[in-house]
C-alpha cells in the first residue's frame, strides 16, 4: 500500500476544504509547490494533486503548476475538471503520471470504457460519496448512483484504479469511514485508494492492516493531517511499508 500526501489548488494557492464545501476553506500556502517541494524531499514516490478551480469550474486552470510539481520527481496523480478525453491528454502532457476523472466517468460508461483501454493504469476513476451515493460536479450535485455499484461497473469497464472518498469525513481529521470504505472492497475489483478522514498515522497504519485481509486496497490519500501537523510525509512511509 502506497501513501499519497495531497495537495489541493484553489485559485492558485494551496487549500483544504471540509467536507468539499468551497466556504469551509483554510489557505495553507500560496505557491502549491512548496509543499510539493517538501512531500518530495522526503521520499515520497506519488504526490496527489487536485485542481479544485476544475473540479468546480469543469476544466482545469492549474496545469502550469502541476509541471512545477511534476518536474521535482515524484509522480503525479491529478485530477479536477477532466471530462473530456484532450483535457486528460493535456494533463498527461503537463506531466501527470496517472489523471483522475469522476464526473463523467459516472455518467458515461462509454467514455469512461474508452479512457480505461486508452490509458490503462494511468488512468484512476474518483467515487466520492455521500451518505452512500455518487456525487459529482466538485461535489456539488448527488447522483442516483450507489457508490458500491459505481465501483463494481468501474471494475467491469476496464478501470485498474478506483480513488473512494466519503465526503463526510473529508477534511474533518476524524477518521475514514471504515464501513463504506470496506463495502467498496468487497465489490471491486481494481485497486482502491483510500481518501476522506485519515487523522494520523494510526489510521494509515490501520488501513495497512486492513489492506492484508483486502489486497485491493492499494493507497492513502493523506492531505489535512500533513498540514496540521499531526503527522509527516516519512511517518506516513514506514506505516505503509514504504520505508
């Protein structure tokens, strides 16, 4: 299992929200790279990038940053705004080794079946969910579709990366949801990085155990607890194994 420390974008500088929502908000740094500069320096092999001005906006304004943080050398997951196949390419070419794409993956099967044997493992499918269904568009709209079974047909299409989040617990630096979180292991059959909640490192060390008795549990993805201190970068490598 892999850790991913997270950085989100917003217009320009380095953010986090609770729970998605856009006026719950707290800056951390101006320049997103000086985190990036951080998370790299001490070993991290995958950074996870988001274009929040994309994910709310539905195209993506931060590629200029994401080579920056590219070009320090750990890879790059990004996604915020990719709903459309030459939104990903770009974001590939701005040095994205894997591209994150939600809300039209959960409203086109079609397109999301395309960018499955297009890109393979460079692709990941985002399901974030709330009280058990699919939201999208930044969050901001709820699908009729259960995240379990968004999961399941993802597996189906070809998709080789899932990113689960439960909106709920995102940013509130109280725990994943261990629940829904396990109801999405047990369905699908591509490798799930876990998002939303992780405190410490006692819960990364947690989703490690958890990760023996459910192998497709391949990653977590680790944001506020790195920017308020309650844990660090290599901290999070020796729970994973990493280190």
């Amino acid at each position: 299992m892999l850790a991913y420390p997270a950085i989100d974008i917003r217009g320009g500088r380095c953010v986090r929200l609770s729970q998605g929502r856009d006026d719950a908000r707290t800056d951390y740094y101006k320049d997103p790279v000086e985190p990036a500069i951080v998370f790299a320096q001490a070993g991290a092999a995958w950074i996870h990038v988001v274009d929040l001005d994309g994910a709310f906006g539905g195209a993506p304004l931060n590629l200029p940053t994401l080579q920056r943080i590219a070009a320090l050398g750990p890879k790059i997951q990004f996604g915020g705004g990719m709903r459309d196949r030459a939104t990903a390419e770009a974001a590939y070419a701005a040095g994205a080794s894997r591209v994150v794409i939600g809300t039209r993956a959960a409203t086109d099967p079609a397109f999301l079946r395309e960018m499955a044997k297009a890109h393979g493992p460079r692709l990941a499918v985002g399901i974030d969910a709330k009280d058990g269904f699919v939201a999208v568009k930044g969050w901001t709209a709820v699908t009729a579709l259960k995240a379990t079974e968004f999961a399941q047909e993802a597996g189906e299409l070809g998709v080789s990366t899932v990113i689960y989040t439960d909106i709920a617990t995102d940013g509130m630096l109280t725990g994943p949801n261990w629940n829904s979180l396990e109801a999405v292991l047990k369905v699908c059959s591509c490798g799930v990085i876990a998002s939303g909640g992780v405190s410490g490192t006692e819960d990364v060390v947690r989703l490690a155990a958890m990760a023996k008795a459910y192998p497709n549990l391949v990653g977590a993805i680790v944001g506020k607890a790195l920017y308020e201190g309650r844990c660090d970068v290599a901290g999070l490598l020796k729970a994973t194994g990493e280190r």
